[in-house]
C-alpha cells in the first residue's frame, strides 16, 4: 500500500541522507551517544559541561528530526 501511494504521489518520498552520514551540528552530535544511553538532561549538561535548557533544546531538535539549515 505504500507503494502504491508513492506511486500515485499521494506522500513524497524521504529527503535522503548525506552520503558521508547525517548532518548534524557539533552541539548535537555530543548528544548522541548519551542519547543512546538513555542519559537524563541533567545528567547530560553536567557530563558536557552545557546548560540543561541547551540540552534540552538540542535533543528536542535532534529527536524531531526536523531538516538542519545551519550545520557547523
């Protein structure tokens, strides 16, 4: 069924991914791995060195996967 509505251009195709991996800013490329850990927003500004609501922000973005206009 998919199929047949990319057939039929009733939903785009996904943007496609950079060939040499994602882009993403240097802010939140240090998140990933805590990210994967399941680590806390607290947890993660203190292991950082970053505010917690950059934090937040950052992984907002990130876990939204909204397309990033400005990468570092």
């Amino acid at each position: 069924m998919v199929v047949s509505d990319y057939a039929a251009e009733v939903i785009n195709w996904p943007l496609l991914l950079h060939p040499e991996g994602p882009l993403v800013p240097r802010e939140q490329r240090g998140l990933l791995p805590l990210v994967a850990r399941d680590i806390a927003a607290a947890q993660t500004g203190t292991e950082l060195v970053r505010p917690v609501t950059g934090v937040r922000a950052d992984g907002r973005e990130l876990l939204t996967n909204q397309p990033i206009e400005d990468v570092n």
